[in-house]
C-alpha cells in the first residue's frame, strides 16, 4: 500500500455539484449490480441529504478525493457519504479517516451507526473497525458500533474540536 498525504476540511454548500458526481461514481457499480442505478437519482439523493455542518471534504494535493458526514441523531450517530474516489481506495486513507471519527466517537461515549450496499467491499473496512450486523434488506446492510473505552486519549490530539480537521500529517482529528 502506498501511503498519501490527505487533509480534511469542512464541507460547504459548494461542495455539494464535486460531491454529488464523486458519489454517483463509487456507488456505480454496487448500484448496478442491485439493479438500482440511476443516473439522476444517485446524485439527487445526496443532494437532498447533504448537510455541511456535519460534513468533511477528503483532499489530497489540495484536490477534492472524498468526503465523509457525522451526523448526530437521538440515539447515536449516523455515519454518511463516505466516499473515496476509486483510485485512492485500498491507499488508506478510508482507515485513517474512520479511525480519526471514531476515537472522536468512543472518546464522546456515542453510539455510531451507518448502512452500506449489500456486497459492497467497504462492509469489510467497517467489519475491521468494530462494526456489527445490526439489520439488514436486500440492498442495504445497516450496521452499529459500540464506543470503546479508553484510559487515555491525548490532548494535543484536539478531540475536544466541534469542527475537527483531519490529515495523514496529524495522525487524528485535530483543531
């Protein structure tokens, strides 16, 4: 695996043309093989759900590679439109990236929770990170993590950040 730098920065309104294409293309092919694609709809939906106050653009070299949104709900929290451009999966950002929200999560006793396409190879990624079967259809698997305690989660780390920014220079979320 080769390692890349990669920074993360709050999402904005104007995000939401890059972000919507950027998910149209990961989710093509797992929407394919659902027989669920839409050309139209795949965008559309994140149109309507996309909210940058809880949102993070992924970049590398300044350009835009991904993004990932928190969401807080009643019960837990709701990890949505995580999306890594094709090229840059398996390069570890994705890890990096969940690793960072989730120590922000297990450091704020919060439940996290998210759904994925049924076959989708990032069901995996979550497996790996603590995630379990919660429910599942036929085209979504709706998957739930447990906070895990820790003993020590470093200050200068910044988790206490309402607005946290990420890289693979900080090694967490930081300020």
């Amino acid at each position: 695996m080769v390692e890349v730098d990669w920074e993360m920065r709050p999402a904005s309104v104007a995000d939401i043309e890059a972000v919507a294409e950027l998910r149209a293309v990961v989710l093509r092919a797992d929407l394919e093989r659902l027989g669920r694609y839409d050309e139209q709809r795949v965008r559309q939906r994140l149109r309507e759900g996309f909210d940058p106050s809880y949102t993070w653009v992924i970049e590398v070299s300044g350009a835009l590679a991904g993004c990932v949104a928190l969401r807080p709900a009643k019960d837990a929290h709701w990890l949505e439109h995580f999306y890594l451009a094709p090229h840059l999966q398996g390069s570890g950002i994705g890890s990096g990236v969940l690793r960072g929200l989730l120590e922000r999560c297990d450091r704020d006793d919060v439940l996290v929770r998210l759904n994925v396409l049924q076959g989708s190879p990032a069901r995996r990624l979550y497996e790996r990170n603590g995630f379990t079967l919660d429910t599942e259809d036929p085209v979504d698997v709706f998957m739930v993590r447990k906070p895990v305690r820790s003993e020590w989660l470093p200050d200068e780390l910044g988790f206490g950040s309402s607005t946290p920014t990420l890289s693979s220079r900080a090694g967490g979320i930081g300020a």
